[in-house]
C-alpha cells in the first residue's frame, strides 16, 4: 500500500511541475550513458549538496533505464542500498533517494527524464 500512495504522490508532483526545457527539476536522459553528481562534467549535476562530484551513471536503452551507483555512494530504494539495478521498464519506476531528493524516471510521450523532488 505505502508504494502505492508514494506513486500517488509522485504523479501529483510530476502535474504541478511545468516540464520544459528550462525545468531546473527534470533532466532529460540521453539514449545510453548518463553521468550525475555534482560534479560540472556530468550529463545530470544531481541538485543535492550531499552528492559526489561522480555519483553513478543511468544508462538509457530504448524504454529501460539501469543506474550503476559509484562505489561507496548510498542510493536507497525502500530505505536498502542499491548499485546496480534495473530503475525503469515498461512505464514502472523505482523511487529512488539519495542524500535530500529523491529521483524518478518519467516517461514523457517517449522522451526519457529524470524527476528530482524533496
């Protein structure tokens, strides 16, 4: 039940954020590797202080996403520690946390992005 209400909850954040381009909330994904972390050289530059300046890679292939945590990051899903693991398919996604976000792949008539929230 609690995956349900969160799921709840993150389709009523997803209606009140206006998705552009300009979204400083939603990065879009690139088919295969996308680096996130602080860091300036990443694809995604994560919005949480606590993050590393490399804090993993989301791959993007067709309609799936994997992320690849960097060793010793704490990315949590159901409050247990993930590295490397299968984060959407076929329009079901994980809700991820990392440090104070937590973070969504969306699926936006076939355009693939990454959904930060608090």
């Amino acid at each position: 039940m609690s995956q349900f209400i969160e799921e709840i909850d993150v389709a009523k954040q997803t209606r009140q954020l206006r998705i552009s381009e300009n979204n400083s909330y939603i990065h879009w994904l690139n088919e295969g590797a996308n680096y996130f972390g602080k860091g300036a050289s990443n694809n995604i530059i994560y919005p949480g202080q606590e993050a590393a300046m490399f804090s993993g890679i989301l791959f993007l292939n067709r309609d799936r996403v994997l992320i690849r945590v960097a060793a010793g990051e704490r990315i949590m899903h159901k409050k247990k520690s993930i590295d490397n693991i299968l984060i959407y398919e076929r329009n079901t996604s994980l809700v991820l946390e990392y440090g104070s976000f937590k973070f969504q792949v969306i699926n936006e008539q076939g355009r693939y992005g990454l959904l930060f929230f608090l």
